[in-house]
C-alpha cells in the first residue's frame, strides 16, 4: 500500500516539480541578467498574483477530489467545477481589462501597466488548467499529466531564452518588452497559453453541465479552503510584498532572491502534496485509515527531515552554484530558516488532513488564519526596526504555531495514532545539527556534512525495518 503510495508520489510529483526545478535552474540566469532592484519588480508581482490564483481556484481542486470519489457523480463533478472556475477566471479577466490603470497605479506599476494585463491573462489561462489537472490526477493519467506540465515549462523556459539570448533587445522591446525582467513575465504568459492548449483533449470532454445543489456542496467544503489557501499565501509572500514599501529595494530583492534557495524544500513539499491528496480522500472509508495517516506523516517526516537538513549542511556551496550575484548573498541567513519553515509546513499540510476527511475545513481556515495573524503582526511591527530577517522568523513561528494547533485539535476530533516521539526526536536532530553547522561552525561543509552523515546513520539504524519493508 505505502509503495503504491510512494511511486504515486513520484510519478504524480514529476509533473509538479520537474517544472519548477526548471524554474528554479533559470534563477542563476535571472540574478545575472536582472538587477537587484528590478528583481523585486519580479518578485513582488508573482507573490501578488499567488493571492489572485487562490481567489480564482475557490478550493475547488479539492473539492474535485472529495466528490468525486463517487464514481456516479464524478462527471457531474467535473462539469460543475470547471464552469464555476471559468466564470470567475472570465470576470476577473474582464474586470483587468477595464481597471488595468488604476490597479497599475495602486500597485506601483504606473510605468509597467502591460504587467497587470499579462498577470491578468496568466491567471485567466492558469484557472482554466485546474480542474483538467485535477481530472488527470484523479484518473490515474500519471504520464499524460506530467507530460503536459513539463511541456508547458519547456515551452515558457524556451521563450524566455530567446528573449533574453537570441531575439535582439530591439525587436522584443518593439511588442513592449521595454526592460529585461519583462521577459520571464511575457515568456509564463506564452507557457500558460500552452497548457490551455495542450489540454484542450481534457476539455472535451466537458459538457454543459451545471448542478446547482451539487454546487451548494462543493461550496461548502471549498470556500474554508479557499480562505485558508489566502493565510498560507500570506504567510509565503506578505513578507515580500510588504519589504518592497519597508526596506530598500535591493534588500527586498536579496530577500526574495535567497528565499527561492529554500525551494528545494518546497518542491519536496508540492510533490508529496500531488501524490497523496487523491489517496487520503480514497482511503477515508478504510477501517486503517487512520493508521495510515499516521504512518504516511511519519514516512513524510523522515524524508522531509533528511532533505532539510541535507539542504542547509550544503549551503556553503549551493548557495555559490545557484546566486552569481554577491548582492542577493546580503540575505543568505534567511535560507535556514525558511527551509525549517517549510518542513513544519509540510508536517502540518499532514496534520491537517482530520479536517479534510471529516468535512471540518472551516477549522482548518481558522488555524490557517492564526497563521496568518502572526505572519502579518510580526512584519508590520518589527521589520521596520529589525530588518528583512524578522520576515523570515515570522513564517517560522507562524508554522509551527499552526502545527501544534493543528495537532491538538485534531486529536481531540479525529484522533490519529501518530507517533509523535519519534517524529519529534528527528525534527529536534534537524534543528541542533542546523545550528550547529550553520552559527556554530560557519557553514564548514566537512562539519555539515559529518553531521548529516550522523543523522543518516541514525535514521538507517532506527528505520531499517521500515525501509526493508517499503522496499
């Protein structure tokens, strides 16, 4: 079972993360060809645009999964979730269209105003992608989904290539593409049109369908989602949008430079998210349902760990392979603990699934908020004065917050038998051998590197039973 889990994961995982390994490839290129300054254009956009694609989706591709679990009902499912979806990605993009201006000048990009169309298409197109995604995934259609999502990131990763190495600087700025940072921009514009295109065999077999009180359903369960998908959105971009209006632009885009070394983690995270989101619905009903949550979240924390830890051991040279640029390195002390953030995240994305499958998410909405409120408290009130780094901290703190939240709710409403020693002995291991090797021995690699061979050793004597078994 937790094989079928695990090449799931993997295969399902491809699709999400190839491309954002793709992405996350191309930064050396973005951090040699795009200031510092202007990198926060970059940044500060694409974290706005995170809230937009959270309004938009509604927690429907959840949803999908939730409902559509009934095999009589799954196309019906389909139909009314994809309509809904296009309705506000259509007056959304309507409403881009006539207030283009006043949003550009309301965001400070009164010089830029084809960003807010382009972002506005961006999120127009990506909507529309969801619930085929979410069809795919729901179907089993591993190779055909990560197909797509690779072929989408090949075709943007192209474009922006030859904006920046082949087409002249004269031609590209000629259809509006006045400063180099509008490249990547334009370039996830054509990738978003491609995926329209590349699923358009999924969308036929759309029908005009719309069931109301299926709807009312759906709706229910989504829209908490949705309001908790808006406090994880800001505990990962308030502290970028709000540097770029507290510190200077080029600590802001140091800031947001460095954050993307911690993505390594995040990948991780999203791919294990993509295996296993359509199995805990699927197994809700089990007898061992809950014996298998408990288990998945202690695999996740093992493996989570290990890449946490490998991560922050080899920062001394990662950090030179990934950054060109000395002046992103201004923001370097933020990566440890946005990598520690990340883990807590993804043990609590494991914690949370009691109010998935128990129809509880309005709770879950609430915790995300509590979240949030920390996020949103802690940058207002201490980056003016402490600088960017408290930003980092905020996310840290409001993670774990929320994980312990989460833990002890759930336990009292749906009680899953974790165990909870054991994960916490290897996030305790994590975060000493992090400081060890990171403040106490300045990121020396032979240090790191032995003590993450220690941690190696442990897991492997501790787990090998475990291990044997999976494999």
């Amino acid at each position: 079972m937790y094989k079928r889990l695990i090449s799931e994961t993997i295969i399902y995982g491809i699709g999400a993360v190839l491309p954002r390994v793709i992405t996350f490839l191309l930064n050396p290129f973005y951090f040699e060809h795009i200031n510092v300054a202007e990198f926060a254009k970059f940044t500060n956009l694409y974290a706005l645009i995170s809230f937009v694609n959270i309004l938009l989706t509604f927690g429907f591709e959840t949803a999908f999964f939730r409902f559509a679990k009934d095999k009589s009902e799954t196309q019906k499912v389909f139909n009314t979730s994809f309509w809904f979806l296009f309705f506000n990605a259509f007056v959304f993009i309507l409403l881009i269209l006539v207030l283009r201006e006043p949003i550009a000048q309301l965001l400070n990009y009164e010089e830029n105003p084809e960003y807010i169309t382009w972002f506005g298409w961006i999120a127009f197109f990506d909507t529309l992608c969801v619930i085929p995604y979410a069809w795919l995934r729901f179907r089993n259609k591993a190779v055909a989904y990560s197909a797509i999502r690779v072929g989408q990131i090949t075709i943007q990763t192209l474009a922006v290539m030859l904006l920046f190495l082949v087409i002249p600087y004269s031609v590209s700025a000629s259809f509006g593409l006045n400063e180099k940072v509008a490249f990547p921009f334009f370039s996830n514009l054509i990738g978003s049109l491609a995926g329209i295109l590349m699923l358009l065999p999924i969308g036929l077999k759309l029908k005009i369908q719309f069931d109301y009180d299926l709807f009312k359903k759906m709706f229910r369960f989504a829209y908490p989602i949705m309001i908790a998908g808006f406090a994880f959105m800001v505990n990962e971009n308030f502290d970028k949008v709000v540097q770029r209006f507290i510190v200077s632009e080029v600590e802001a885009g140091a800031y947001g430079g460095c954050y993307k070394l911690a993505v390594l983690m995040t990948l991780f995270v999203t791919a294990y998210r993509m295996g296993v989101e359509p199995y805990l619905f699927k197994q809700m009903e089990a007898n061992d349902a809950k014996i298998k949550y408990a288990r998945i979240t202690e695999y996740f924390s093992i493996v989570a760990s290990i890449i946490a830890l490998g991560i922050i051991t080899n920062l001394s040279w990662l950090k030179n392979l990934i950054i060109t640029d000395p002046d992103y390195l201004l923001a370097i002390d933020i990566v440890p603990v946005i990598v520690i953030s990340n883990l807590f995240f993804g043990i609590y994305y494991n914690l949370s699934t009691w109010y998935k499958v128990t129809d509880n998410t309005k709770i879950g909405s609430y915790i995300s908020w509590a979240g949030a409120g920390i996020t949103i408290i802690l940058n207002l009130a201490l980056v003016p004065f402490l600088g960017f780094m408290v930003s980092a901290w905020a996310t840290l703190v409001a993670y774990a917050v929320m994980m312990v939240i989460s833990y002890i709710i759930g336990q009292k409403n749906y009680h899953i038998p974790y165990r909870k020693r054991k994960i916490l002995f290897y996030l305790a291991l994590v975060i000493i051998f992090s400081m060890i090797s990171y403040l106490g021995f300045s990121q020396n690699l032979w240090v790191g590197n032995s003590l993450f061979f220690i941690f190696l050793s442990l897991i492997f004597f501790i787990e090998k039973q475990t291990i044997k078994n999976l494999l």
